[in-house]
C-alpha cells in the first residue's frame, strides 16, 4: 500500500484531532481559557503541528503549572512542572511524567463512556509550616517525595451540547506519601469551539486537603 505524503499524514491527523471531544485530554489544539474556583485563573495551550502542545495555566494567588504534551499511536505523554497550595497551607512544587491511556487505542469497547487510563511518576517537594511552642511564628519544614500514581477518567456525551466528565487517581510515594484525587462535572457546549463547564475536586494527601468547586470558560482556536 502507497504511503500517504507528508503534508497529507498531517492533515489526517488534525482532522482526527478536530473530531475528538473537547473534553478529550489526548487532543492537541490550540486553546485559551479562565477559570474561578475561590480565585481566578487563566490557562491555555498552544499546538505546534498535530502531535506536540505546550500547556500552561496561572492563578491570582501565584499558583501556577507548565508542560507540554507529545500525542503517540496510544497514548499522550505529559511533562508537567507546577506549584499549589493546601487548604493547610502546605506548599507543594511538583514535577511530573506521565499520561493517558484510551482504551478504546487498546481495542477495548466502552460505548457511549470514553475511558482513559492517567499514569506516571512525579516528584513533589512540600513546604509545611510548623509551629514552635517557643515561636510566635512558624518555620517551613520541607520534605520530598518521589511517587507513582495511576487512575482512570471518563467523559460521556449526555446530549449534543452537553457532557458528563468524571475520574480520579491514587498516589503513593516514598517517605510514606499517599494520596487521592477525585473530580467531576459537567461541560456544556455553547458553540464548535467554545464551552462552559462546572466541574467538583477533592485532593487529599499526606499533607493535606484541597477542595474546589469552580467555573471555567474555555475557546479553541
């Protein structure tokens, strides 16, 4: 069988990518968007040809992450860099390398639910604030951990406009570090290339918690 071009692999690759869901995370577009959930947030990414995107999103309170993603026959790969905060005030910077996994690349059958696989390795470095009894004020202890974590996330088309986005995933590290992360909601599509979505989290880890309930807007180029 005759091989198609160059020019013409790339364009039947970002055809593909146009078909994929918004809410899809193997899908390399070119994208902005603001957020609010306690504070105000931008993000957005930006595709550079039909495998590779560089992702990005930064918050008021200085919170931020940064990475970029390579999209292969069977999964996206994601390096990532960022900075949080605790509902304890514990600050985390982590650095991870990972993905997601569809199954239906796999040749597995999941129907109307899209089922993706997240997976990878990171390293996270805490800053917790102690107090000493002899100190008005407290002092940061700074602890590391490196980790693996693997869960699984699914969207599902509820009705043309709008879809049902549900996941989560386990950590557990060295230094007995642990955790889980859940998350859900719903996007509504207000056109082809813009959505609106609500979306619930709850984090917790060996140094806290960490919930949010937020509204985000989000425009594909």
């Amino acid at each position: 069988m005759q091989s198609l071009p160059g020019h013409a692999q790339e364009q039947t690759a970002a055809s593909g990518e146009e078909e994929k869901a918004a809410e899809d995370p193997t899908k390399i577009s070119t994208r902005v968007g603001a957020a609010y959930a306690g504070e105000l947030s931008a993000s957005g990414s930006l595709a550079i040809g039909p495998r590779f995107k560089i992702n990005g999103r930064v918050a008021r309170s200085g919170q931020w992450s940064l990475g970029a993603s390579y999209l292969l026959p069977v999964a996206i790969l994601t390096f990532a860099a960022g900075r949080s905060e605790l509902d304890s005030g514990v600050k985390q910077t982590r650095y991870s390398l990972g993905g997601f996994v569809p199954l239906n690349s796999l040749g597995l059958q999941t129907g109307k639910w899209q089922v993706f696989v997240p997976f990878g390795y990171s390293y996270t470095n805490s800053r917790q604030p102690v107090t000493d009894l002899d100190v008005q004020d407290g002092f940061p202890m700074q602890i590391s951990s490196n980790s693996g974590y693997v869960g699984l996330f699914t969207i599902r088309p509820l009705t043309q406009r709008m879809t049902l986005m549900a996941g989560g995933n386990f950590t557990k590290g060295t230094h007995g570090f642990s955790g889980y992360a859940v998350a859900g909601g719903v996007s509504y599509h207000l056109g082809p290339n813009d959505t609106i979505a609500v979306r619930a989290s709850h984090i917790d880890n060996t140094f806290g918690q960490k919930q949010r309930l937020g509204l985000s807007y989000q425009h594909e180029f």
